[in-house]
C-alpha cells in the first residue's frame, strides 16, 4: 500500500484495518500518497485503521473452533507499553488440536 502504483485511477480508494501495520509516519504518508495517486480528481479516500490514539482502550479477545476431531483456540491481547508513543502492541496465541490427545502431553 506505500509503493502500489496501478496506473489507473478510481473514485475512491479504501485502506481498512491493514493500514495498521505501518510503523512509522513515513510509511503512513507514503500509504496516503498512494491512495491519492489512484482517486481521480474529487475522488475519496477513506482509511480505518483498527485504532486511533483518542479512543484507544486495551482489550483482549479469544474463542475457537471444533470440528470432528480437530480444534483451534485463540487469545488476542492488546495493550499500550507507552501511551505517548504512536504504536500499540499486539499478541495473538493460537492452540491447535489435531486428533484425541493433546500435542502437549507425552
């Protein structure tokens, strides 16, 4: 999304949640530039990242899936080490089952 260059032009250009995994404000102005590039002239352009600084809040999520005899789990765990940064730190654990005993047991 920084360095996409399509050739063509659109009436609006649309980043969601994977604009989220830029680091840096110059990888940010970069994804925008894009954006304006492929919007004809008095297109859109609308970005949604998954969080913004003024309403931030932690959270965890988790949940999972069976079928037959396969089984996932997850945890998302999102937290802030420094709120006076521009980043936020994401965990993500996945367990997966695959037959009647666990990969942990011996």
């Amino acid at each position: 999304m920084r360095y996409l260059r399509l050739g063509r032009q659109f009436d609006a250009a649309f980043i969601h949640d994977a604009i989220s995994y830029l680091k840096t404000i110059e990888d940010l102005h970069l994804a925008i530039r894009t954006a304006y590039i492929h919007c004809r002239e008095g297109g859109v352009a609308l970005f949604c990242p998954d969080h913004i600084s003024d309403t931030f809040s932690p959270y965890t999520k988790h949940g999972g899936h069976d079928k037959e005899k396969r089984g996932l789990r997850y945890l998302e765990w999102i937290w802030d080490p420094d709120p006076n940064d521009s980043s936020y730190v994401m965990d993500m654990v996945y367990l997966l089952k695959d037959g009647e005993k666990s990969q942990l047991q011996e």
